[in-house]
C-alpha cells in the first residue's frame, strides 16, 4: 500500500467514526469539524452554524482560483448493514462504511492533498446535502467569492462529469366528494380517481419527451413516489394527496414542465406545491448551458482529467453553475454504492482521487 493511500485511509477511518446522518440532522460545530480544523495547518478557516444542523467549514490558503466542495453528512444507516456502520473496514480493494463512498472517501483525499501542497487552496464542506432543506451552499453564495472553477467531490469514479439531471420534487392534492361507492358518480367524483387519470397523463406526456436529449442523457424522468387518499372501498375518496417527482434534462425549462404537471391534463389538482428544485448541471439555457459545459471541458483537460459521462442524479454542482461559476463533479465511488447497505469505495480510487486533487492545487502555483 502507498504512503499517499495509508494517509487518506487513516483520515477516512477518523472521518467514518464521527456520526453525521442526516436526518436526524444532529451536527454541531465541534466534533468532525475539529477534525478537519486539526488537519488543515495554514489554512484560515470558517465554521459557520446555519441552523437546523447545517454547519460550514470554509478553509483557504493563499488566493486559489479553484474551491473543492464535499458535504460530510450521510443517509441513516439501514438494519442491513453487517457490523456498525461507524467502524470502516478494509478488504484488498475496498473501503467500507457509511459515507466512504458518499463522500467522506473524498473529504480524506482533500485532507491528504492539503498536506501534500502548500500552494493556493480553498476547500468548502458542508453537513446539509442529504436534506430537503440545504443552507450551506445558499449562504455561501449569497457572498461569491471569487473563484473560476468548483469542483464538487461526488462519487464519478474519479472522472470529471460535465452534465447532469435537474430535480423537482412537488406535493399535488386532489379534492374529490365523499358518498357512496355504489352510485355512478364515483366515477367522476372520487379524489382517487382524478389522481389515476392524472397519473394516466403525466405519464403518457414523459413517454413523449423521450426523444429530447443533452450530452449524453435522453428524456425526462419521472417518477410517483407516493399517494395517500381514500378511507374504504365502499366509499369514495374525498381527497387524495400524490408526492411526485422529475428529473430534467440541461435544455428543459422546469417551470413549464411544472406548469403542463400542474394544468396541462384533464384533472386539475386543488393544490399544487414544488417542494424541491435543483437546476441541471450546467444552468441556463440551452446556449448558456453548452457554454458552461465547454468552459469545464477545458478545465478537465488541462488539469488532467478524464472527463465521463453525464448522469443522472443530482449534484449541488449546479448550485454553483446557476450561479455562475464553471462547475464539474469529480470525486471517487460509484453512485450505485452510495446510500446502500456496506457502502464502499474502491482503493485504487482512493488512490486515484488524491493524486488528482494534489495535480488540481499544484495547477494553481502554474
């Protein structure tokens, strides 16, 4: 094993052992944070309480032009795991434990690359991405430091990803008339039914959206997580509530999607709220968005490195991108180990990731 591996392995066993699920959103400023504090020599640093168990850390040294974001909260730990979760453990090619993948693997590695430069640097964690009520990255750029590129440390097998979905996530009810089920008017007035033949069409309208496409990535996905509604069989459903969610494409405007959810089929929901939105990565407009995505390309290239395919989920690298910085995801794991049971990262990504970080800061010195 590499010094440069053994060093982000210990960092990675201190950083498992702190317990940051979220929820139950119970972090505080000491703990993990002193950690990182103790283990960022030179660097001025800037730990902020946002409440509600959102809490910063911004540390930089010198002027750098590129900030590294990494969020050291996780997803709770489920019955399935095979010893606690809390103790990280080795194979020969594998690190186990909850956030090694998403993302505590790449919080070690900036830790390891720190102490392997002593050049401009900037490094911004948070303890708020698992929520449904971010602050960290809003209240940092409610100020835009100046930088010229962020790189946000999700898991991409250590390639850099140029493009990714949206997210809107809405709470819909449908209003219906309570009676008896054994009229013809259940038809027309249950709450249940106008939610199924909304559903029919919101359905319907996603299959036609398959031909539209953005680096790489084709239609749009949809997904009904959740309807509550009704009381018997034999009664009909006064009112019913339906979770739903979308996930866009770079070039989709997601208020008119909102608005065809909303109004654009024959049942008209009695009220309807976004609970959620996340822009895609790159922001903008089909123009802006490809011109964001070419200006990170030349980054990736002339940094080194291997640029991927654009994904699926979601990053808070499009925060950054609405806001107008060049953004890109890049950090070590697969997202389909993350948020699962023995959650992993490779070692050779490990190994990977923190000489990349380490080429990024020293680019900066050129």
């Amino acid at each position: 094993m590499s010094e440069l591996l053994a060093t982000t392995l210990d960092h990675l066993r201190a950083l498992v052992a702190f317990d940051t699920r979220n929820p139950p959103r119970d972090i505080g400023t000491g703990g993990i944070f002193d950690h990182l504090r103790a283990h960022l020599p030179g660097f001025d640093c800037t730990v902020t309480d946002h409440g509600a168990g959102a809490v910063s850390l911004f540390a930089t040294r010198g002027r750098p032009k590129v900030l590294f974001n990494v969020h050291l909260d996780t997803v709770p730990d489920s019955p399935h795991w095979s010893a606690s979760p809390f103790e990280l453990r080795l194979s020969d090619t594998h690190a186990i434990g909850l956030g090694a993948c998403d993302i505590k693997g790449a919080a070690a590695a900036l830790l390891t690359a720190a102490a392997r430069t002593d050049g401009d640097a900037a490094f911004l964690f948070t303890t708020d991405e698992e929520a449904n009520d971010a602050r960290c990255v809003a209240a940092f750029l409610a100020h835009k430091p100046p930088f010229d590129v962020v790189v946000v440390a999700e898991p991409t097998r250590g390639e850099a990803v140029l493009a990714h979905r949206g997210i809107s996530s809405v709470l819909m009810t449908f209003q219906g008339r309570a009676g008896h089920a054994s009229g013809g008017n259940a038809v027309a007035d249950s709450a249940l039914h106008q939610t199924i033949r909304w559903g029919q069409r919101a359905l319907d309208y996603v299959e036609a959206q398959a031909h539209q496409r953005f680096g790489g990535l084709t239609g749009l996905r949809f997904n009904i997580g959740r309807i509550d509604g009704g009381i018997k069989a034999n009664m009909i459903a006064p009112s019913a509530e339906v979770r739903f969610g979308f996930r866009p494409l770079p070039s989709m405007h997601v208020d008119t999607l909102l608005a065809t959810f909303r109004g654009g089929f024959d049942a008209q929901p009695a009220a309807f709220q976004e609970t959620f939105r996340g822009p895609p990565l790159p922001a903008g407009d089909i123009a802006e968005a490809e011109a964001h995505r070419l200006k990170a390309r030349d980054f990736a290239d002339e940094v080194g490195l291997a640029i991927g395919n654009a994904v699926d989920f979601w990053t808070e690298a499009s925060l950054f991108s609405q806001a107008g910085y060049t953004a890109i995801v890049c950090g070590p794991g697969d997202i389909a180990q993350a948020h699962s049971a023995d959650e992993f990262v490779e070692l050779s990504q490990l190994q990977q990731i923190a000489q990349s970080y380490i080429s990024i800061l020293k680019s900066q010195a050129r």
